[in-house]
C-alpha cells in the first residue's frame, strides 16, 4: 500500500505588488509512493519540485486537491517525516555532539540515552572524531552529513531531501550520495529525494518522477531496473547510460516545448 499519495494537487501563490499575477507553481500532481521505496524528482529548476516536497512535508496547503500520508490528510509537519534541506540546517553555536542531541533532548529522553544515541549516529555518518566540534570547523559535506544525522536521530519513516548535495563539489557528492545508499540500504525508510540532476536520479532512485517545466506537472515516471546494492560505477551499465539519455530527451523536448509556447 502506498504511505504518501497526492492526487490532483494544485499550488497558486498569489499575486504581490510588485507582480499582481498570481503563479501557478503545480498541475494537477499525481503519484503514490509505497513504504520503503526511494523516490527521485527530477526536472529543471524552477518546475516546482521544492513545491511539491513542501507539501508532503505539511509547509505548504495545496489550492486544490489533497496530500496523504498513511491515508490521512497531511495538516501541517510531523515527526514521521524527517527534512534535509539544500543549505545544512544546523545550530551554528552548538557543537555537533550538540546538535545530534537537540531533537531527543526535546522529547525528554534521558541524558544516558541521548548520549548513546548521538554517539551512534555521529559514527554512522563518519563524524564521530568531530563530535565536539563546532560547524564553522566542518567542511560543507561534513555540515551536510551532521545535518542528516540531525533528522536520522529522530528515526522518521519518511526522508524528504530537497536538493541537500547540489552545493558540494564533485567527490563530496559522490561520497554523500554513496553514504545516502548505504544508510538507505540499512533503514528502508521512505525516500523522496529533490534533484535537477540525471545522474544522481539513477544512482539513488528505484523510480524517478518527470516532472514538467511551470507549472509543475508529472511527465512520466520510471522504474530503475538497476540492481541494489549500487556505487558509482553503476553509470557504467548499458542500462544507465539508455535511462540517462530517455530522461534527457523528455526534459529536453519539455522545455523547447515550453520555450516555444512562450
């Protein structure tokens, strides 16, 4: 059974003063995504994919239609779902080991547990030898990994990821993305994972959604036939590379077909 499933969302912001036209961000947006699926959204900047997260999430309402997780109406954020954000989102005057801890700390769970569990997901984020570190003296991929930890902590079911690599030089990438599978592979929590990037779509995904130039609709969606558990080097698969360049084409025929609209 799908856990999140979002049918005939819409999202219209409304006019400002400097732009009286209201913007209709997302069309009609259909899918459902079952438990422990790893889920890819994938289209152009601007095409609404942030949009779409924020309204799993419970950050935005849709202006028609509805988002459910577990069959209910998502009404605001939740502890079941868990967001890494582009820019790493974390305490900058508190120390990793700190940081980890801020989420059970709130809970109320006792000071014996919280430490044990801060030292664990540190260690499985590869940041353990930094636990008393500040994050002005992390690099930005090690921000990042303490900013996954932050929400892994909390053990949601449900991962919302919007972008969180796309600012990080190409070996960083390469090694979060990599530490993003194996977490995936330990856990099997629900993944919805925000990129504009092919390559990163097929690496992680077991199906990717194609989603339109604005406003934001869904073009297609694929199933990733590539066997699990996968690294890097899967991109050299046949299969990849004639995934790589249909999903290219789509989004290359979508927008000439807005630019010319236009």
């Amino acid at each position: 059974m799908p856990n999140i499933t979002v049918r005939g969302a819409e999202v219209k912001f409304p006019g400002t003063k400097k732009h009286s036209e209201p913007v209709l961000a997302l069309s009609d947006v259909n899918l459902s995504i079952p438990d422990q699926q790893f889920v890819c959204l994938l289209g152009p900047s601007g095409c609404g994919k942030s949009t779409l997260l924020n309204l799993i999430a419970g950050f935005l309402e849709p202006t028609d239609g509805e988002v459910l997780v577990d069959d209910e109406p998502v009404a605001g954020p939740g502890p079941e779902r868990g967001v890494v954000f582009q820019s790493a989102n974390v305490f900058p005057w508190l120390t990793c080991a700190q940081n980890v801890a801020f989420g059970p700390k709130l809970r109320g769970k006792s000071k014996a547990e919280v430490a044990e569990q801060v030292d664990h997901y540190l260690e499985r984020v590869g940041l353990l030898p930094f636990k008393d570190r500040l994050p002005m003296e992390l690099s930005g991929g090690m921000r990042q990994r303490l900013s996954l930890a932050r929400v892994l902590i909390n053990d949601p079911p449900i991962l919302l990821m919007d972008e969180p690599f796309g600012a990080l030089d190409a070996q960083t990438r390469i090694i979060m993305q990599e530490l993003l599978l194996e977490l995936w592979e330990r856990d099997r929590k629900t993944v919805i994972f925000v990129t504009h990037d092919i390559d990163e779509a097929l690496l992680l995904a077991d199906r990717v959604y194609v989603m339109s130039t604005r406003p934001g609709r869904i073009l297609d969606h694929v199933d990733v036939p590539l066997a699990r558990p996968r690294n890097y080097q899967v991109s050299n698969d046949k299969a990849f590379r004639d995934l790589r360049q249909s999903l290219f084409e789509q989004l290359h025929d979508d927008a000439a077909h807005s630019a010319n609209v236009a």
